[in-house]
C-alpha cells in the first residue's frame, strides 16, 4: 500500500496494538517514562473473563510499579504448594509455592485475571499519554525510516458471540515504534510473514471458571493436576472468590459437546460441586500450544506476548512471560526515544526474551506431560518411576544469561549477574515499606551494602548515569529491616549491584570496582551524545 501524506496524521511515540494485560501493562510502563502511546483495540472494551490464572512475585512486583498490584493481590491467594497427585491419590511431584520470592511478594499467587485487567485500564485512563482507539482493527502497517504507518478500519458487532465484522470506515496513525500483542493468531506478525516453530506439544482441553456462591470444602488437591488416565484434570482457585477446573478432552470429543452447560455441571458432579456451590462465569474448550516466533522485531515493529510466543498452561508461565516482554523493551524503547541509545539497542530485546521465554516452555512441556498421559500402562509405569524416586527432566527455572549483562574477563557470568534483583523492607524516612515503594520508577539502580553507591563514581560516571536514569542506596543493618539485603549480598559474595529497570542485576561487584561495571553498562547502552529519535 502506498503511504498517504503523514504531515497532518497523529504522531505517537509507540503504537501499541491489542488492549490485553501484557499490551496495557507495556503501554502503562511507557507512557510512565513520558512518552505518548496510542493503544489500538478491536473491541470496545474488556473482555471481561478470566484467562490466566497466575502470577509470580516478579510479575507482582511488576504490576506495582505501575501502581495495579493492590487490587489484584487483595483478592488474590497465595497457595503453600501446586500439587500433582494420581488416579489413587499419590503425590507425583510438588512445587512449594509458599515461600516468599526474591522480589518481595509471595513467591505465587493464584487470581481472578478480569482484576489485573480492570486496575491496568483504570491505570491507563488515568496517564494524559495514553490515547485508546477502541473498536478498530490494525490492517495495514507501512514502515517509513523514521516511523511506522498504521492503516485500521472500524469494527462492529457481528452475530456470532465475541464476534467482529470489519468496516470500510478507514483511519490511519504514525507513530515512532509499533508494539504488536494481539494474540496468538497476531496479523502483524502474518503480514510481516514471520514464522513460527512449533515445539509439538498440542491439546485439548475444557476450562470451566466459577464464582463461588458458598464456602467449599477443600479439595485434594486443592490447587494442582490429577493425573488420571481416565480423564485428566486441573483443580485451582483463582482468588478468594473464584475457582478453575479443567480436564483433558480425549479423539472423537467435540468442542460442541463440551460446550454445553450440562457437560459442565456433569464433569463437576465427579468433583463434588453442584449449582448449590457455584456459578459458572466461563466454559470454554480449547487448544493450547508450544509455539516461538522467529523473529520478534522486524525495524520498527516488535512482536510482545502471544504474538511471540504460546506455551501449555501448566506452570503458568503464559502471560507472566508476556508481562516480562513489557518490562524487558519498555526500559529500551525509552532510552532510544530520548535519543541515549540507537535502535541497535532494541536486538537485545529477542536476545534476552526468546531464550528465557523458551525455558520456561520447556518446562511447561515436560510438566505437561505428566497429566497428559492417558495411556493406562504408560500411567502405571510413569507412577512406578516417582515412587522410585524419578523426577521429570525439566530444566532449572529459567534466568537471563544473554544480551546486556556484565561479564568477567572469561566471558562468564559472575552471580547474582541475569538474576533478579533483591528487595526487601527498608526504614526509610521514618517508615518501614518495601524499597520500590520509596523509589523512582523505570530507572536504574545502585545498591550498597558497604556505603554511598554514587560515592564510589567519579564525576563523569556520575553524570552519565544521572542522565540515563538512576536511583542509588546505601543499605546498612538499620535500613535493611528483615536482613534481606545483608543475606543476599553475602550469599552472592558482592558489596554492590547495579540493576536494571526491569530488575534483573547488570552487575555485581566490590565496592572498588563499580567503575569498570558503569562503564560496561554504557558501553552497551551506546549511551552517547545522540539526537533523539523524534527529532
């Protein structure tokens, strides 16, 4: 398509397509560093309905530097463990989720999603730099050396349920980056013909979500899988108020079939809930998949959430790794748009989500594996094996180890470097409070154990990182409330870290040699004297 005159069409600074909780939580997280955002969705408001069901401390901690963490924790429950039993009631595998994460919150959270949602577009109406086009379709996207052109037509109601109809009424936009997360079928990645690999492991399922009417009697598992041949099932809360139950959909059953209400209430029967106990709110059959973009930029567009990737919901990994994608290019995009690094910068957005996301993948395939075996001999032998003693090849949980990190002379990784950053509760200006909540946000950070951070800068590292954005502490044993900070300081052998927006540790090291750290940090930043990009 050739492009019309852009002169007179609204400029932005990123276009964001699709209204989705990693789409509103990457436009919450830019618009928050000062740039404008136009956020394009097809419908006219919230979907309304629970998809995911989970999320960890890092999404936690996330979401509360956008000020949306409240609400959703609030009804949210934080389970001691996730729980895989068999047909006899055996425990094959259990993750402790009880403890608390390294960020500060529980380390899991089960939760009704419609919350996440409702704080983020509440979050969004509230930032002058947001404007929302609700109810138009992205259809055509022409890339200019200095912008993206986005063609998107108007749609309306169709008659199926959910369903849109594309209209012939036409508007166009301009804005500096085009940020796609609209879903797993995402047309921008289609017309940018890139490709997905397919990591084979697809099924069907039922998902059945329900508000509760009662108190229920907990169930065993009460927030885990039944590894059932005759029919697997999922068995969580999601919230104080909310409940999940799905189960495994065998050849020859239609998605018809198990999409009336009966079907519903006769799989929740075998569980021992009727309508006296809960009401449903959704019932929908499904397919999930294991599937990884190619690429995830192509100049000026980049793919986010599950436009990039899908993976099996059993470790409920799925939006918590497209909220990571937010975080991880958010930071990015903003030091490109002041003009502090060029768009070279934005590689290492693929080079560090890609593989973390495929981690996570794995391990939600090889997970999924357990509950999906619905051969009865293959499910003795797989139960023979964990009372052996067996566990399941699942990789360690994934952390970054590549893109922009410090690396010692050899190249290596020296710890906590790719791992989350600590955070614990502080005293601070008369209060005790977790330390983000005494912080800029979307900044840099220098944290000490052995005094003032900035201290050990001369004055043209100091300048330089006040520029890019930066916040630094000193935290002794009066400050550091619960010894969070001490413990993790010790355990990983530093006095100093240096952590990034996204809160993962660029660097750590003794005190003497910070220097050396900042100035890897803007070696790779490319952080120079540069014309910004909207200039």
């Amino acid at each position: 398509m050739t492009s019309a005159n852009t002169q007179a069409l609204p400029i932005f600074d990123v276009i964001q397509i699709g209204r989705g909780p990693v789409g509103m939580t990457s436009a919450a997280l830019i618009a928050q560093a000062g740039h404008s955002v136009a956020i394009v969705e097809k419908h006219e408001g919230l979907y309304g309905h629970p998809r995911a069901g989970h999320i960890d401390h890092e999404i936690a901690r996330l979401l509360e530097s956008i000020d949306c963490a409240g609400p959703v924790l609030a009804d949210a429950e934080a389970p001691d463990d996730y729980i895989w039993k068999n047909a006899q009631g055996e425990k094959l595998i259990e993750f402790a989720w009880g403890a608390k994460g390294v960020s500060g919150y529980n380390a899991d959270y089960m939760m009704f999603m419609p919350l996440i949602d409702s704080a983020l577009a509440a979050r969004l109406e509230r930032d002058a730099n947001v404007t929302t086009y609700f109810g138009w379709q992205a259809m055509d996207l022409i890339q200019h050396a200095d912008h993206v052109e986005l063609v998107m037509r108007r749609t309306r109601p169709s008659n199926g349920a959910g369903q849109l109809e594309v209209s012939s009424d036409e508007a166009r936009i301009c804005g500096r980056f085009l940020v796609a997360s609209d879903g797993a079928n995402s047309p921008v990645r289609q017309q940018l013909a890139i490709e997905q690999q397919d990591l084979g492991f697809n099924e069907r399922w039922l998902v059945v979500d329900a508000r509760r009417k009662r108190e229920l009697a907990r169930f065993d598992p009460d927030c885990g899988q039944i590894c059932d041949p005759r029919r697997p099932v999922t068995v969580l809360p999601l919230g104080k108020r909310h409940r999940r139950w799905e189960w495994y959909m065998f050849e020859g059953e239609t998605p018809e079939a198990f999409s009336h209400p009966e079907k519903a209430w006769e799989l929740l029967a075998d569980q021992g809930v009727t309508p006296d106990d809960v009401e449903i709110v959704r019932q929908l059959p499904y397919v999930f998949s294991a599937r990884l973009a190619e690429r995830w930029r192509d100049g000026r567009v980049l793919l986010m959430g599950d436009a990039a990737h899908t993976m099996p919901p059993f470790m409920g990994q799925g939006m918590c790794s497209g909220i990571r994608d937010a975080a991880n290019l958010s930071w990015k995009l903003d030091l490109v748009l002041r003009g502090l690094s060029n768009m070279d910068l934005l590689d290492s957005y693929e080079a560090e989500r890609s593989p973390h996301v495929r981690d996570w993948t794995l391990i939600s395939i090889e997970s999924g594996k357990l509950p999906c075996t619905v051969d009865f001999s293959a499910a003795e032998e797989r139960d023979a094996r964990f009372r052996n003693g067996w566990q399941p090849p699942m990789p360690a949980f994934p952390k970054l180890d590549s893109g922009l990190l410090h690396r010692e002379s050899d190249g290596s990784l020296r710890a906590p470097v790719g791992d989350l950053a600590v955070q614990g509760r502080v005293l601070l200006r008369g209060a005790v409070s977790l330390l983000d909540s005494f912080s800029p946000k979307g900044k840099f950070a220098l944290l000490s154990v052995v005094g003032d951070p900035m201290s050990m800068l001369d004055a043209h590292r100091r300048a330089k990182m006040e520029a890019l954005g930066v916040y630094a502490y000193y935290i002794d044993a009066k400050m550091d409330v619960d010894g969070d900070y001490g413990a993790y300081f010790q355990r990983h052998g530093v006095e100093t870290i240096l952590v990034r927006p996204d809160f993962y540790v660029f660097g750590g090291c003794e005190a003497g040699q910070l220097g050396s750290v900042v100035d890897d940090l803007l070696a790779q930043l490319g952080v120079h004297q540069r014309q910004a990009v909207n200039a």
